[in-house]
C-alpha cells in the first residue's frame, strides 16, 4: 500500500493563469516545496486545455485553432490496429505528451532531481475526456463503440508515460485523474452506469503503478469514485463540503485502508480568494471535516494525518498571476497551521 500519510501537506490541481512558462514553474516550487505538480497553461495556448493536451495520438484525432474532435469519416483501421498492438504490448513510449501540447510539463522536468516528498502529475480521466471530445457529429467519443473502447486504454498509456518521466525527477509520484464531468452522473447529461463509470476509471488506474487520485470539483456521488482503487480522493471542500459528508462511513472505510482526502479547501474565484484568510479557511476546513468525527468515527488528528490540502480546482480561472499566488500563499500557511495544532 502506497504511503498516504501526508499530514495535510498542500499541494494543488495543475493549471494555473500564467504565459510565461519558466515563472509558472518557479511558482509552483515556491508554493509546493513537499509535493510540487507540473503546471498546465492553457492562456498560454489552445492546445495546453486539459482536453487537447492530451488529444495526441488518438486515431482519428483532428486539432483545429479552436476545436478538437475524431473524424470517423476517415478509415481509423491501421490507427486502431496500431493502437491495439501498443496498448497490448504496454508501448507507453509512443504516447507522451509533446513541449507544444505542454510546455509545462517539460519546463519542469529541466529542474532535474528534487529532493521533495513527491512530484505530482495530471490526466484528464476517462468520463470527462470522453464525453468532451466528440466525433464529427458533435456526439462524445466515450459513447461510440469502437472509439468509447480506446479512451480509457488511450489514456492508461498516457498515464504511464507520464508517470514513468516524472521519475526521472523523484521516484515518488502521485498521478491524478480529472474528473469534472463526474457532476454531471444522473442527470440527462450523463448516459453512463456506474458500472461503466467505475471500469473505464480502473481501466486508466491500471497504467499508474504509484500513487493515484481523483479530482471532481463538484458535487457528484462520490460512493462510486470511494469503491475505485484510487488512493486520494479530491473535491471542493470550499463550495461543497456537505457533498462528502453524506458518506461518513465509506470515508471512513476509505481512509482506514490507508487512502487520503485531498481537501480542496482554498477557493478559485478572485472575490474569495481576496476576502478569505487562513484563519477563516481553517474554520471551514475544521468545520468540513466534523462531520467525520461523529458517531465512533475519526478524529481531527488522524483525518489531518491522511490529508493533502488543496484549492478547490485548477487556478487557471484567477484573472492573474498574483491572484494565483495569493491563493498558493494561503494555501502555504493553512497547510502550516493545521499540521502546527494536529501532526
């Protein structure tokens, strides 16, 4: 069982609102000195969006100025065979992500070896990338047949280039599927069975050989991600704290196994991060985690211990960079106060 133990550390989703590609990475090690991620950009370019950083590669894949989308009109038999013969020869190699799709990722990789707790990396998970990207018709690829086979076998393989470049930083390394459209689960928006749900995220889980989380930044039933083989589980605490808490004892059972809760406690939007104050989100935070604590549950103390504090959802909605770096600063300093009362 990976080491989950990580005793509120702050860490963070991945975009942030910068251009400048080298100050977003000093950014992040300034802020994340325990568990630095890679930063993501998409104001720096439309490919650098969380759904086309990962489009290269996938059979069929057009990428336009502003759009990306599979033309099945094309014939997609050499690229499915090819795909297939990598995917069951584990070939990950042909699946990375490029300096043009994310010049973050290999910006960071210059720091070379770092001596931190871990590093941290990102992919958009299957239901979210798969409902996004669509067919020329405009319907999401995860719905096709054919195609809704490929995403989450695509991705694994992602995943586990992505893990395997990361270690040439530090052997420890936490992966997280994003996973935004997991709100959407029982609406009209969403034809998928939890069933379905559950084995397309396994699928891309089984290509993460370290620690693996999940991020939805909404509210959503979160038993189906808690019966997953993720190890961290991250939502917005700010906005949504009530929507954890209808599960205490699946959490619980979560968290005796060893796992974490990623604590997504510092907002994203420019007017909270401005009015907040540590000593605010430290109520909030305390107040979010309480509910856990009833009824022969867990104290204070030993959620602290297995928890990452984290913002809400990536920073790339703040307006700037010193917005960004406010919200990291708060972040910092909470992560600083609750490991001073409870680690």
């Amino acid at each position: 069982m990976p080491d989950t133990k990580f005793g509120g550390l702050p860490a963070m989703i991945g975009s942030l609102p910068h251009i400048d590609v080298n100050k977003a990475v000093s950014t992040v090690l300034h802020y994340q000195k325990d568990m630095p991620t890679w930063p993501q950009l998409p104001k720096r370019a439309y490919v650098e969006n969380m759904y086309t950083q990962y489009s290269e590669g996938f059979p069929g894949m057009v990428v336009t100025e502003n759009k990306t989308y599979v033309d099945r009109n094309q014939d997609l038999t050499g690229q499915l065979a090819q795909f297939y013969a990598d995917y069951l020869a584990n070939d990950f190699s042909r699946y990375p992500l490029s300096p043009e799709y994310a010049a973050g990722f290999h910006a960071f990789l210059k720091m070379g070896k770092l001596s931190t707790r871990a590093v941290k990396g990102q992919v958009t998970g299957p239901i979210s990338w798969g409902l996004t990207i669509t067919d020329e018709t405009g319907k999401g690829i995860l719905y096709d047949e054919t195609l809704g086979d490929v995403v989450p076998k695509f991705l694994r393989l992602k995943a586990s280039w992505q893990e395997q470049t990361l270690k040439e930083l530090n052997k420890n390394t936490v992966i997280f599927l994003d996973e935004p459209f997991m709100t959407a689960f029982g609406s009209i928006a969403m034809q998928l069975t939890r069933e379905q749900i559950v084995s397309a995220l396994e699928e891309t889980f089984a290509g993460i050989k370290g620690i693996k989380g999940v991020h939805c930044c909404g509210n959503t039933d979160w038993s189906i991600l808690l019966q997953t083989s993720t190890n961290i589980i991250h939502y917005d605490t700010y906005n949504y704290a009530g929507s954890l808490a209808i599960y205490p004892a699946e959490v619980k059972k979560f968290l005796d196994k060893g796992n974490c809760i990623g604590w997504g406690i510092v907002p994203t939007d420019a007017e909270a991060v401005a009015k907040e104050t540590v000593a605010s989100l430290k109520d909030r935070l305390e107040e979010a985690m309480a509910p856990f604590t009833r009824n022969d549950g867990l104290s204070i103390k030993d959620i602290v211990k297995h928890s990452l504090l984290l913002p809400c959802c990536g920073l790339n909605p703040l307006a700037n960079e010193a917005e960004a770096e406010r919200a990291l600063q708060l972040l910092t300093e909470l992560s600083e106060a609750m490991r001073k009362k409870y680690v």
